[in-house]
C-alpha cells in the first residue's frame, strides 16, 4: 500500500519536485552561470514557443488524440507571415496570416479525424506531409527574408519580456477552458470514456475538431514567434519541434490514454526538459548523450502513466 502511495504521488506531483530539485541542483553546482540574469532570460524565452506548443498538445492529448503535423505548421506559418510582411500587408497582417492558416491546417486535420475516421496519428503524419511539401514548395525551398523597415519591430515579438507575456497568456487562457469552461469538462470526458460521453449528450465530434484547431491555432503562433526570432520565412523550421512538444505534455503527467492531466503539468514538464538542456549544455555534455537522455525521461514518463492507467 505505502508503495502505491508513493507511485500515485510521483505520478501526479513528481514533476514538479523533479522540476524544484533539478533547478536548486544547478543553482548549487553552476550558480556562477545558471543563476544569472541573461542564462535564465534565455532559458524562458528559449521555451517560450515550446509551452505554447505543448498547451495545444495537451488539449489534443486530453482526448487521446495526437498532433505529429504542429512543427510543420510552425514552419509554414513563419513562412506566410514573412511573405505578408514582404507584400506589405503589416506585422498584424502576416500575425493574422500566420495564426489563421494554423488554425486552418488543425480544422482539417479535425475532420479528417471525425469525419473520415482516419486514426490522430496517421492524419497528422499525413498533414505533416502535406504541411512541410506545401512550405517547400511555397518557397521553393529557400529563405524569405523579412524587409528592413519592418524587421526590428516583428523582432520585439520574440525578445525581451514579450514571449514570455505571450505564454503566460496562452497557458492561463488554457488554464481557464480546461477548468472553469463546459468544454473543458467535454475535453475531459471525451478523453475519458468519448461513448459514454456521447450518451451524455456531448458532441464529441465538435469537441474533437475544436480541439485539433485550437492545437494548429497555436501551432501557428509559435511559428509567427520563431519567425520572428530567426528574423525570416525559414521552410525547414519546426523540425522536432512536434516531439518536444509531446515530451513537455507526457513528462508533466498529462496521460496518453487521454482524461486525465493539467496544463500546469504541460508547463513544469515543458521547463523540465528546457532546464535540463540547458544543464547539459552548461555540463558541455554531447549532444548525443543528451538526446539518449531526454528519450530515457520520456521512457519513464511513459511507463509510469501507464502504470497508472493500469492501476486505476
């Protein structure tokens, strides 16, 4: 019994004591680096489009879905909101473009889903396809450069406080769906048992679609702040940025199986592994090792949610 208790503590809590003992640990041992303005700086605004991402991840997740096409999405976004600053159409102008053609590529893959029935992972490997060819192709595979009269101040979307105001307002907008909303609780209960939450008289299949275009939405505003960050329309951006993503979501407890999870969870996971790379990097350790590393915490992280799905 106490060795239940234990387990059912780490798995609800566990990521977050990992997340305080892995802090105080390089603030003991590389205080002269880690503790400093600039490195913590960094360390925020570095996941910044990471947690935004992951708060889109958890709400597919939630339901027991998954979205592999959200890095792609980054990159087209980035790409077509370069393209409306070099046409002229203005930082709101391609901010809209960007974000609106995410929420776009989530709505269809949505229906995909509900409609043809097509299983979460093959639609998003199949959108994440489509996506990634159509920036390619858009592009023709090479770089636009955003116009030195508007460069400076699309880059403010991505320094100083701003991502991190921006993430903080994605991840409280989140925060108050999931948990003070009806489709929150719809979330939930699709994820849980979507037949019984059916008889219930929930609209699973408008939860669903809602759910995948929330994630494209945010998808592409991650991808108007990496383009931001890079200063140009970049076809290759985002690539792994879709198993970060799932990463920071099933490290901080958010459960496979779908019903059960938290975006605070999202954020500590997401900080975790954003800590942790920046521990590694301070350790100077290869970057081999590191992602040998990251993918034994996400074994763990896996394992123990479904020792705890199992349980329940």
């Amino acid at each position: 019994m106490n060795t239940r208790k234990v387990m059912r503590f780490v798995a609800e809590y566990g990521i977050f004591v990992a997340l305080a003992g892995l802090f105080c640990f390089l603030s003991i041992t590389q205080s002269d680096i880690f503790l400093t303005e600039r490195n913590l700086t960094n360390v925020l605004r570095q996941n910044s489009y990471t947690v935004i991402l992951a708060a889109g991840m958890t709400l597919v997740i939630l339901t027991a879905g998954i979205d592999l096409s959200v890095g792609a999405v980054v990159a087209l976004s980035g790409v077509l909101c370069a393209d409306m600053l070099v046409k002229g159409y203005g930082i709101a102008g391609g901010l809209a473009a960007g974000v609106g053609l995410g929420a776009l590529a989530g709505l269809v893959t949505g229906l995909f889903v509900t409609r043809v029935k097509i299983p979460p992972f093959v639609a998003t490997l199949a959108m994440m396809l489509v996506v990634r060819g159509a920036a390619m192709k858009y592009t023709d595979a090479r770089t636009i450069a955003i116009p030195a009269d508007v460069s400076d101040s699309f880059a403010r979307l991505s320094t100083g406080i701003t991502p991190v105001l921006i993430m903080s307002g994605v991840v409280l907008a989140t925060w108050i769906v999931l948990t003070r909303t009806a489709f929150g609780r719809h979330v939930y209960a699709v994820g849980g048992n979507p037949e019984a939450a059916r008889l219930a008289g929930i609209r699973v299949r408008r939860v669903l679609v809602c759910v995948y275009a929330a994630c494209g939405l945010l998808a592409g505003l991650a991808g108007v702040i990496v383009a931001s960050r890079i200063g140009s329309g970049y076809p290759n951006a985002g690539e792994l940025y879709e198993l970060d993503a799932i990463a920071a979501t099933v490290v901080g407890g958010t459960s496979l199986f779908g019903g059960r999870g938290s975006i605070w969870g999202t954020l500590a996971g997401a900080f975790f592994i954003g800590i942790l790379n920046n521990g590694l990097n301070l350790y100077e350790v290869h970057a081999y090792d590191q992602m040998i590393l990251k993918g034994v915490v996400l074994l763990a992280a896996t394992s123990l949610d479904l020792w705890r799905s199992r349980d329940s």
